[in-house]
C-alpha cells in the first residue's frame, strides 16, 4: 500500500511530482542560471562596485575582479526526498539551487570575509532577475532571510541561496581539471569534484540583512545520503511517507523536514539488524512507535553540533505535533497488525495520511504480521536521542 507495485500505485507513487512540475521547475532553473551568470559579466551595469564590494576591498582595489558565478541544486532535490504538495496552496514544491560565487576573501575584524558584499550580492541577483521575471511574469519574493525566491506559478517556486567561497581554493581545485578538459571552465555547474574540495568552513552565506555566515549545504547531503547508504533506501522512503503525513496534517506548520529526517536516522540506528526493503509499513511502523517520545525531547541538529531542531517551538506546538504523531503511531497499529478487514485498514490509514492512500486491496496482504514487526527489536529502547550519533 506505501511503496505500491509495478501494476498498481501506492502511497509514493502518489507522492511523486508530476512530469509536468518537474520539467518547468528545471526549465525555468536552467533560464535562471544562464540568465544570472550573463548578467554577472556586465555586472556594472546592475550595481555599482561601492554596492556590490565591501568598501575594504574597494580601497584595495580588489573591485574590478570578473566575477563568475556557479550552480548547484541542493536540498530535497539533491536528496530525493521531493513530494508533492497535500495542500495546494499554500504548499508548494520547492527547488533549491544554491549560486555559488568564488571571490577572494580579506581580512576584516581580524576575520577572512568575502570581498563582494552580501547585500550587494542580493541587489544584483535580484536586478538581473527582475526582467526576466518580468518576461515569465514569475514574482520575487524578497521575505526570505537567506535566500532569493522565485514564484514560478501556484503550484512550484526555485529557492536561490547565494554562496561565496574563496577564489584562490577554487583556481587551486580547478587548474588541473581545466588544463584537461577546457569545457570545463565554461561549465554553468558546480562540478561535483570542485564542490565535493572546498575546505570545511569555507562556504559563505549570505544573508539579506548584509552578514555573511558559515554553512555548509555539503554536510546535509553527505549525512542524509551515509544514512540511506548504511540503512537502505527504505529510509529515504520512510522519510518521504512522514513528510506526507506533515503535510496533510498541517497546511503550514514548524516541523521542518530535517526534524522528521532526523527522528527516522534515530529510529533506524537503534535498530539491530535492517529492515527489510519491501516492508515498508514495519519500517514505518517502527518510527512511528518513536516519534512521540523524540518530538517530545530535545532533536539534535545531525550536522551542527549543539544545535537543536526543535528550539524554535512553542510548548502548544509541540504538544500539537505529540498528538497527532500519537494518533500516527496507533491508526498504524491498528491497521497493520490489529486489522482483518482490508476495507478498514486502508480507512485508519486514509485518516492520518489523506486520499493519497490508495483505495486499493489488491495491495493488502493479511499475514501474521506481529510477530514479523517484533522481529526487529530496538536495541535500547527508548534510548536518549542525544547520545547516539556518535557512530556516524
Ligand atoms: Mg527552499
């Protein structure tokens, strides 16, 4: 009933993206891209230097520099974990393609900081873009702390978070790559191997407010991908399944899709043994035995070490996002191990999940499935979500 079967759909199958969505998210991506770094080549026509570069690097006179901007997708597009919306609108499905922008850094405040200013860098991305979006008639969103964002129509919107990193690594990465393949150098891509090299807390974000900040978009990517790769891709689909779940659940709502990613690599690391690949109800079911008692407690960020996911969440939010993944936990139960009436079990489960739930008995078995669920035990249960971790 989740992952479905060759001759009839399931769960996911619903939640994937229409052909439709996918191809004008990456034609207008592409348009984006070759339109931004045109504009970057005769940037002084957008903005001038005193705006675009820190008054620093003007007085140095590192200003005149040609700059040449990259691309990258990144987020639930790099991961896979895209859904389509249960609720539209106001949900949407969002691609994020981080431009990457090497510059040379200097020294302010005793710190390396990018020359090119981030606010700077937001005026120009956004005054080469105004035409263009003029010509599709998409609108900017200018709202958004970290990112310039691109409403492509009702139902889709492109993220652009604007990175820098330093110039000197990236002609140090890339010299030999070039001197090899001189396609290279044109390329409007991020080479993989080029942004697999930068050096840890190297890449910059820039912020609307003019402050630039470390983040990595990498380490992400790299922990969600070692979890899928030591647990299988079931854990990507369990974690695409919650996502649904989310977003029926709630039109908008403060339980992001790292938290839920980051509840399902907890679950899966406590457990002895994989789950097996074509169960995905156990595999689900397991998580969500868990997920009251972790959406109850402190969730680590996996990849920003004393950061919590859930800081930001008021006391009747969290009791909300408790109970509904409570009720989760026992429409499941009850449809996968306490039900003998297909008709009901696929009914609890369109309670939690919505209609994307197929209608469809053909893709119920009845077995003794409780003995198979208890089959894979946690090792420690509940173990305390801050101590793990440590193994990855
Ligand atoms: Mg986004």
């Amino acid at each position: 009933l989740f992952k479905g079967t060759i001759s009839d759909n399931g769960y996911l199958d619903h939640l994937k993206i229409s052909d439709s969505a996918d191809e004008v998210l990456r034609e207008a991506k592409d348009v984006i891209r070759e339109h931004v770094r045109e504009g970057f080549k005769v940037a002084e026509q957008y903005v001038q230097k005193a705006v675009l570069f820190e008054r620093a690097a003007v007085l140095a006179g590192m200003a005149d520099e040609q700059l040449t901007p990259r691309f990258r997708i990144q987020g639930s597009f790099a991961y896979h974990t895209v859904n389509s919306p249960a609720q539209n609108p106001p949900q949407q499905i969002d691609l994020d393609d981080g431009i990457y922008l090497p510059v040379s850094f200097i020294s302010m405040k005793g710190r390396a900081q990018p020359s090119v200013a981030a606010s700077g860098f937001f005026t120009l991305v956004e005054k080469i873009l105004t035409p263009l979006c003029q010509k599709y008639e998409w609108d900017i969103d200018r709202s958004k702390s970290s990112c310039i964002r691109i409403l492509i129509n009702d139902e889709v919107h492109i993220d652009l978070p604007l990175y820098s990193i330093p110039d000197k690594e990236f002609k140090r990465i890339t010299e030999a790559a070039y001197a090899a393949d001189s396609a290279l150098r044109s390329s409007v891509e991020f080479a993989d191997f080029a942004y697999r090299s930068i050096p840890h807390d190297q890449i910059m974000l820039a912020r609307r407010n003019g402050t630039w900040e470390p983040s990595d978009p990498r380490k992400i990517e790299d922990w969600f991908n070692g979890a899928v790769a030591s647990h299988g891709k079931v854990l990507r689909r369990v974690c695409r399944y919650l996502k649904g779940w989310r977003d029926y659940q709630w039109p908008e709502c403060s339980l992001s899709s790292i938290t839920l990613m980051a509840c399902a690599v907890i679950v899966f690391d406590e457990l002895s043994g994989d789950l097996p690949d074509d169960r995905d109800d156990i595999a689900l079911l397991k998580v969500c035995e868990r997920l009251p008692s972790l959406l109850s407690g402190s969730i680590p960020n996996p990849v920003i070490p004393g950061m919590m996911l859930d800081e930001k969440w008021k006391p009747e939010e969290r009791r909300d996002f408790q109970n509904r993944a409570a009720s989760l936990y026992s429409e499941l139960t009850q449809a996968i191990t306490q039900t003998y009436e297909k008709s009901t079990a696929i009914s609890r489960l369109q309670k939690v999940f919505g209609k994307r739930i197929p209608n469809n008995q053909t893709l119920l078995l009845i077995s003794s499935e409780e003995a198979e669920v208890k089959a894979y035990p946690a090792i420690s249960v509940p173990a305390p979500a801050v101590q793990r971790s440590k193994s990855g």
